[in-house]
C-alpha cells in the first residue's frame, strides 16, 4: 500500500498533522521512533498556552501562535484534555521593567491580540494576591493559559486514528528515496513504506531526518530547560500564569499554576550540545527558587516533588520553519518548533495540511468524523454517586492505585487498552505516578496491571522502550496482593 501521506515524529506538531489529515479521506501514517506518542521535547515543556505578545507578527511562530490560542476550546470541547484559560500577567518590578512590559503589551495589541491591560500595582495585586509586593505593574493577558501537553498529544493522536490514521510507534525512520512518483521509507528494523508526501516533524532531530531524505541541510540547537514541579498542596499556587519581563532568547523563570492543580516553576534557557541531555542540577533549582519567590509568595523548596528538563529545537533563525522543501519533492519541512509551539500547534496542523494542498495533495472533507473523546470517566472527578455507579459497573473504579493523584484501577486498565503500555506512557495517561510520592508507592502495583493486560512478562516492562527496563535481575517474590 502506497499512504498518501507519511508524517515522521508524533510529538505535538506531527499529531496534530495527523489530527487534521484525518478530516480528509486519505490515508495517513504516523510514524513514532520512540515506544509511545509524547515521548520527545512534547512532554517535558511548560504546558502554558501563550498569548501572542511575545513575538512580532512578522515571525511565523507569532502568526501561529495567535491563531493556535484560538482553537483551545474548540479543541477541548471535542477532545475532553486538561485546559484552562486563566490567563498571563507579566510582572514588572521597575520602572524599566515597566517599560518592556509596556513594549510588549503595545506588540500585543499590533498582533491584534485582545483583551490585553496593562495594569498598576494595584490592579495586579487584585487579579493575583499571591504577587509579592514590590510589584511596580505589569502586563495582563486574559487569553493565556494552561494545558496538560501529554493529555492534549494523547487525544489528538486518539482523535486521529479512530478516524484512519495509522500510527507505528517504535519505528525510527532511517533512509529516504525517491522511487518514481512517491517516497520509499526506511526504518531501523529494515522495514519499508511508501508515501506520496513526507512530513518532517522529527523535532530536536529534523536536521538528520532532513538530511537523510537528501533534503535542506541545518542545523537545529538544543536549548535546554530545567522545570521544577510543586505539591499540589503548595500555597504558592497562583491563579495566572506568571512571567517576568522576557529576556533576548527566553521568556525568564515563570510560576505556573498547571491544568492539573500543581504548581511549576522554571523554565531555564541555556544552550547545550547533547540532543539527549536532560540532567537537573541543584544549581538550577536554588536559582530558579530564587526567581519564582521574588516573584510569587508561599513558594517553598519543600514543595519540590520533582524536577524534569526538555529541550527547545531551535534554529539559528530563532523561527519556525515550515515550508515545502525546495530541494526535494513532496517534503514537508516543520523543524524549529521552540517556544510557542504546542499553543501553535493546532495552527501548525492546518497551516501544514494547507501546504500539502499547495503542493497538489487532493483533500476530499470526510462526511464523518468520530470524536467522543471528552466523556472519558476519572475518579478523581467523579461525584461519590457517579463513582458508586461505575463501581457497580465494574469494581476497579473504586480501588485507588496511586494516591496522591486518586487514579484507579479502571484508569490504568483503559490506558494499556489505549496502547500504553510502557510506565511513563500509563503515567502521561493517566497522571499515576504524578503525585507527591512520584510512583513511590504505586510503582509495583502499576507494573503488575499493565504486566495483566498488555500479555508482557513483568521483566520485560520498561519506563519509556528502547533499554530502560525497570526490573533487573532476580524477580523474587514481586507479588502484589490486591490487584
Ligand atoms: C522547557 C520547555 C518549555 C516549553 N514550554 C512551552 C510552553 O509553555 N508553551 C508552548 O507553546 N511551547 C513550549 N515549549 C515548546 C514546545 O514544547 C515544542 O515547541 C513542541 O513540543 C515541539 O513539538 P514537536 O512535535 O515539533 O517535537 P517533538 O515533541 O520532539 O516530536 C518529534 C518526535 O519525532 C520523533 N522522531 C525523531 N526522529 C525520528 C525518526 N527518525 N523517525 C521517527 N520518529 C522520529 C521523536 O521521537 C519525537 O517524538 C517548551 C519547550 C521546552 C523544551
């Protein structure tokens, strides 16, 4: 079978590629080296839907992102993620500080973003009150917000092949040719197939994919950021997203509250070489600590529950680059997908199946599409009849695996049957594993339901594919009562 069209990387970009192509009756493949979606710079990022204030509109990744912002809602009434429009203010603690949150506000309203004020001490102690007191003003941007990325990647992935997309997780594309009127695909393992069209989503690798289809060569540049995670009993949680003023290659250290009721702090911006670098350091935390409290009152290091780090694909243009290739046919490229790029994401998607058009790909509008992805049942949410309810339906709705988070049996047995069965995909399903205790207690038992209902021998189960398995050596008497 020759696929229409062959999308390479199911991070944020490529699923909501895929997510749009599966509007048309096509056929479309999704193509994921990694053992799950989400796996690569889309899961470790800052969840914050921005407000388009942030770069001028001449730049694609503004343009993107001011029209991204605006499909949040439509997006979550369909596909039922973790969003939540609560809105930015960028805090300014001088009078020169002041001023660039003014620059940016003016920026803001030249892009034609609305509802953004700028705001005196007063008023920006009114919106947040957890604003430490030598605020002088700042920027308010009512349109921003938070999102839960792996949730939101999950279900335009979902979304997409219950209506036709075919997705192959765990397949590295290697090698790229021509052969008459389409592309032959090479993976890893020496399987092959065929397309009529490629996109490039590779992310922090789009340079090597670029490169091995004997398309543009460039050079993309990790820049890393260290985000620490708060206890959702931390009293630093604010209400809005907080910035500072931005600095020439990042937006500064920010306190997020998360769509999920933790609170984040970071991220850093500092470029490193090694695209699978992603180390935390002490260092870090006690800066960014440092940061966030100046900022933001009841931040405490003892809230710290965890720490994580991604890295921005960013090229030496500081933009986006999505254009068809103008050396090689029927090749999409999306690489330097930095900041802003999950809020633009579902923009990224249309301006991409758009291109395809350009470029002679026949869209016909399926008369059908499948959603019904927001009526997902979680425990956590449920009313204690709704809960009784499902209980009788089926009892693993009531016992609770991971306690900090309140995720059930019944959650984690709907994500293997979902596909998830590494740890951390059931993780970014689910949240179990999230909590305060992050998987301290609920590790075993998690491993034990994926091990029943994927068919996988315990041994063989891994964290996230590839060599990371979790059990090593003698097993023992690994048994655990109850599930
Ligand atoms: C610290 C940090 C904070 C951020 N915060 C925000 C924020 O708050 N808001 C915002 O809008 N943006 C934010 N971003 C940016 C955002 O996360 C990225 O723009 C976005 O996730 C990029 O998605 P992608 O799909 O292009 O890349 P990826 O998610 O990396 O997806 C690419 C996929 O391609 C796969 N792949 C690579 N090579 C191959 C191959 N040869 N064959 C098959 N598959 C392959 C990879 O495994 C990967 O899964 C942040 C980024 C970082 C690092």
């Amino acid at each position: 079978m020759i696929y229409d069209v062959a999308i390479i990387g199911a991070g944020v970009s490529g699923a909501a590629t895929a997510w749009w192509l599966s509007h048309y009756e096509l056929s479309t493949v999704l193509v994921e080296k990694a053992a799950d979606v989400c796996f690569g710079v889309s899961k470790a990022n800052s969840g914050i839907v921005h407000g388009g204030f942030h770069h001028p509109v001449s730049t694609l990744k503004a343009r993107l992102e001011i029209r991204g912002n605006l499909m949040f809602e439509r997006l979550q009434h369909e596909l039922g993620f973790p969003f939540r429009r609560c809105g930015i203010l960028v805090a300014a603690f001088s009078e020169e500080e002041l001023a660039t949150a003014h620059r940016l506000y003016e920026q803001g309203v030249a892009n034609g973003v609305t509802g953004l004020e700028m705001c005196g001490r007063e008023r920006m102690l009114a919106l947040e009150p957890k604003l430490s007191g030598e605020v002088a003003g700042g920027l308010h941007a009512p349109n921003g917000g938070t999102v839960e990325p792996y949730r939101y990647v999950f279900s335009l992935v979902e979304a997409a092949t219950r209506n036709g997309v075919e997705l192959r997780c765990g397949t590295e594309v290697v090698h790229g040719e021509r052969a008459g009127d389409f592309w032959r695909l090479t993976a890893a393992d020496g399987r092959t197939m065929e397309a009529r069209y490629v996109v490039n989503a590779a992310g922090l690798y789009a340079d090597e994919v670029s490169r091995r289809f004997g398309a543009e060569e460039f050079a993309i540049h990790p820049r890393k950021g260290e985000e620490y995670l708060l206890d959702r009993a931390s009293s630093g949680r604010p209400e809005h997203v907080i910035f500072p003023v931005p600095s020439k290659h990042s937006k500064g250290v920010l306190v997020i509250p998360t769509a999920e009721g933790t609170t984040m702090i970071g991220p850093t911006a500092d470029p490193v070489e090694d695209k699978e670098d992603l180390e935390t350091t002490s260092a870090h935390l006690k800066r960014i600590l440092g940061l966030a409290r100046g900022m933001v009152n009841g931040i405490s290091q003892r809230d710290v529950i965890t720490s994580f780090a991604g890295l921005r694909p960013v090229l030496d243009t500081e933009d986006f680059y999505i254009a068809p290739s103008a050396k090689v046919p029927a090749f999409i490229q999306v690489a330097g997908i930095q900041s802003p790029g999950l809020t633009a994401s579902p923009a990224i998607g249309e301006y991409v199946k758009d291109l395809l058009k350009g470029e002679g790909l026949r869209l016909v509008e399926k008369a059908r599409i499948e959603y019904d992805l927001a009526s997902r049942h979680l425990a956590r949410r449920e009313s204690l009849e709704t809960l009784e309810e499902l209980h009788r339906e089926n009892p693993a709705w009531t016992r609770i695996v991971c306690r900090c988070e309140r995720i059930s049996e019944a959650e984690i047995v709907e994500a293997v049957r979902h596909g998830h069965t590494t740890v951390d995909g059931v993780k970014f399903y689910t949240r179990a594993g999230m909590g305060r205790c992050q998987g301290g207690f609920c590790s075993a038992r998690i491993l034990k339901i994926i091990s029943r209902e994927s068919g996988i021998p315990l041994e063989e189960l891994t964290k996230k594919g590839g060599g990371s398995r979790i059990l090593a050596g003698k097993l023992g008497d690994l048994e655990v009562k109850g599930v």
